[in-house]
C-alpha cells in the first residue's frame, strides 16, 4: 500500500507539474498580445504567412508545368531538375541584391525590400500565367525564388530587429504557426482545384498575380503608416 500510495503521490505531482507549465506557456505566449510595444512584431510575424499564400502552390504549379510537353527540355524528370536548379539560383541572388538597394540594417528598408519581393512575386506569377515555351517558365520560377528568398530572410531580420528579445522566442513560433497554416491552406486550395479541374494552372497563375498585388498593397500602406509614425517619433525627439 506505501509503494502504491508513494507511486500514485509522485503521478499526482507530475500531473500538477505539466498543468502548471503548460498554464505558464499558454499565459506567457498570450501575454504577447497584451503589449503595445509588441504591436509591430505581431504584424510583422504575418510576413512570412503573407509570402507563403502566394508561393506556397509554386511546387504543385512546378510539376503541372513538367507534364506539358510544350514546357518540356528532354523529358519530365530533366525538366524538373533544371526547373528546380533556377529555384536554387532564384534563393541564393535574391537576398545578397536587395541588400545592394536596401540598406538591411534600417527597419523601414527592410519593409521596403519585402514589398519589392511581394511584387516581384506578382511579376513571377504573371510570367508563368503568359508562359509559351520552358524559358519563360524558368524565368517566372527564377523571379518568384528570388522574391520568396528575400522575404524569408528580410522578415526574420526585421522581427529580431524591432522586437523585445524578452519575447523573441514566442515571436519566431507564431510567426512559423501562422506562415505553416498560410502555406499549406494556399497548397492544397491549388492542388484541389487543378486535381478536380476547377481551373486551368495558367488562371490560377493569373489569379495568385492578382493576390500578390492585393498584398503588395496592404504592405505598402502599412509601410507608409509606420514611417509616418517613425518621423514623426524623430520630430519628438528632436524637439525635446
């Protein structure tokens, strides 16, 4: 009876334990929300998510594109070999050249090459919506890789630099929560509409170029909201 009994008191601790950590999670990950400093790393943990929507059916476009013959070098598997070599290309220049016009270091030149991306994007998608022939789809896949790299990488800048390293951690698992759900929602809405013949892939394309535009807009507001608000902190400051 004491070894059951010490055994069931060490099952009743453990028990208290995970409630009272998981309790402390949940209330320190939702405290983020509470502050107002915070305001400006929430929104920005939405980067990622906004890019993932537009380029999260980019692989299942990327295979559609490979099974037509028109768009073809060789046969299906040569194809999607090259077309994934110009991903590559797309993701290593992106970054280092936006760096070269936006200065990664300034908050406001980090949103300024993330709504370049966007629209890039966009100019990506619309290069495979008017595809004729397999160069043009690789320069629709160069375009949109460049776009996607710098918006992967410009946004984890960005978030370290404005954000409370107190909550940096609670920050970077929302922001990979929110980009996760984006880009599988956006995933699978394409590949259930081309499996089941909703649409054809160069209208879909046409479609997420008109998206890119719609978030290239909402960021280029909420980019000239925040240097409004920036500038006018400066004057604040200078004043005093």
């Amino acid at each position: 009876i004491g070894a059951s009994g010490a055994a069931g008191g060490v099952g009743v601790g453990w028990v208290e334990s995970f409630k009272r950590a998981a309790g402390g999670f949940v209330s320190d990950t939702l405290v983020i929300f509470t502050k107002s400093h915070l305001k400006m790393s929430l929104v920005y943990a939405t980067l990622k998510a906004t890019g993932g929507l537009v380029w999260g059916p980019a692989d299942v476009m990327n295979l559609k594109f490979s099974e037509v013959e028109d768009l073809q070098v060789g046969d299906q598997a040569v194809t999607l070999g090259i077309t994934y070599a110009f991903v590559g290309i797309g993701c290593f220049f992106g970054p280092p050249l936006s760096s070269v016009f936006f200065d990664p270091k300034e908050e406001l030149h980090l949103i300024s090459s993330i709504v370049f991306a966007i629209a890039l994007l966009g100019v990506g998608y619309l290069a495979w919506a008017l595809a004729g022939d397999f160069w043009a789809v690789q320069l629709g896949n160069l375009l949109r890789s460049s776009a996607s790299s710098i918006i992967w990488i410009k946004s984890t800048i960005l978030l370290q630099h404005v954000s409370d390293r107190q909550y940096l951690g609670r920050l970077f698992a929302l922001e990979v929560a929110f980009y996760t759900i984006s880009n599988a929602s956006s995933s699978y809405t394409v590949a259930a509409m081309l499996d089941f013949g909703f649409m054809r892939q160069k209208t879909i394309c046409a479609l997420l170029c008109g998206l890119s535009c719609v978030l290239f807009a909402l960021w280029a507001y909420i980019k000239a909201k925040r240097r409004t608000t920036t500038v006018h902190q400066y004057q604040l400051i200078y004043n005093k």
